[in-house]
C-alpha cells in the first residue's frame, strides 16, 4: 500500500470517528491535555497560597512591630518610675517620702556622684541605655542630667510632671522629668 492510501484511511477514520463524537486527538494527547491542565491548577493553586502566606506575613510584621513599640513605651515609663523612687531623689520630709517628688540636693548629689569614672556601671543595670533628665521651671529653670547612656538607635521619650523640692529655701518648684531611651 503507498502512503497515499494510507493517509486517506486513516484521515477517514479519523473524520468518522470524530462525527460520532469521538476525540480527534490519539489517547496519549488526551492524557497529557489533562496532566496539562492539573497542572495548571496546581500552578494557580500554589500562586494563591504564596500571595495569602505575603498577606499574612505582612500583617504578622505590623502587629510584631507594634508590640514593640508598646513594649518600649513601658520600659520607658519603668524607668521613670524607677527614677522616682530612687532613695538618691526622692523627697523625705520628716520621714515621710512625699510621691513625684525630687529633691533638689540629691539631684546635684548623685549627678556629681555618676560622674565618678564606673560609677554609672552600678545603675546600668536599672536604667540599661536612657538619659534620666530633671528639669526645674519655677522659681528659675534649671536642668540636670541624672544619668546619660546613649547608644545609636530609636528614640523614646516619656515626661512626667514632679515636684522640685529645694530643702534649702523650703520651698517647692515644678519640674520635669524626662526620660529618654535608647533602642
């Protein structure tokens, strides 16, 4: 038989087999159509997993860096309240410890006392990298730095309102302080 004959029957059948609603493709072709096309549900399958995985990632980063924050915010203010309490600032009249209140004397006191090479190791501890500042408004304005310890880095700052006590004129001012940490 030439190939001629050949080519006409088998393109005969192929017609026939199509007209009675057949497949004009061999079984081979369908069955790689069809790994082709799970395929390409698994490629679109595994692209909507990769774009929810960003999405929540995103938003997980978001929520983990705001912690943070809040989380810096606090030791922030534990510092100040640290600060307060310090028997080295605070204000005792009498025998009784007066609340947000510094005395002044004890201020220059302990700020002279820091300044000493290694001394400032000692209160690293409860103050860690922070600059505890106390600021004097009335009768006149005056700043002392308590302690300073900076390292590069963001910034918080928390203010709080104390009394200044000066136990040589007796007499109370309002003050600052400030407390700004390194992290």
């Amino acid at each position: 038989m030439s190939d001629d004959i050949l080519t006409r029957k088998w393109a005969r059948g192929r017609v026939a087999q199509v007209a009675k609603g057949g497949f004009l493709f061999p079984k081979s072709r369908r069955a790689q159509l069809r790994v082709f096309e799970a395929l390409a549900v698994l490629v679109i399958f595994f692209f909507f997993i990769a774009f929810g995985m960003n999405v929540y990632f995103v938003i997980q980063r978001a929520s983990i860096e705001k912690e943070i924050a809040r989380v810096q915010d606090l030791r922030a203010v534990q510092i100040a309240q640290k600060a307060m309490f310090l028997p080295e600032m605070d204000c005792v009249i009498l025998g009784v410890q007066r609340e947000n209140c510094v005395d002044v004397l004890k201020v220059q006191g302990i700020r002279e006392v820091l300044g000493a090479p290694g001394v400032a190791d000692v209160y690293f501890p409860v103050f860690g990298y922070s600059t505890v500042n106390v600021t004097r408004f009335t009768p006149s304005r005056e700043s002392w730095v308590v302690y300073e310890r900076q390292r590069q880095g963001d910034q918080k700052r928390f203010q709080t309102p104390v009394l200044v006590y000066d136990p040589v004129t007796y007499k109370y001012g309002f003050g600052m302080l400030e407390v700004t940490m390194y992290g």
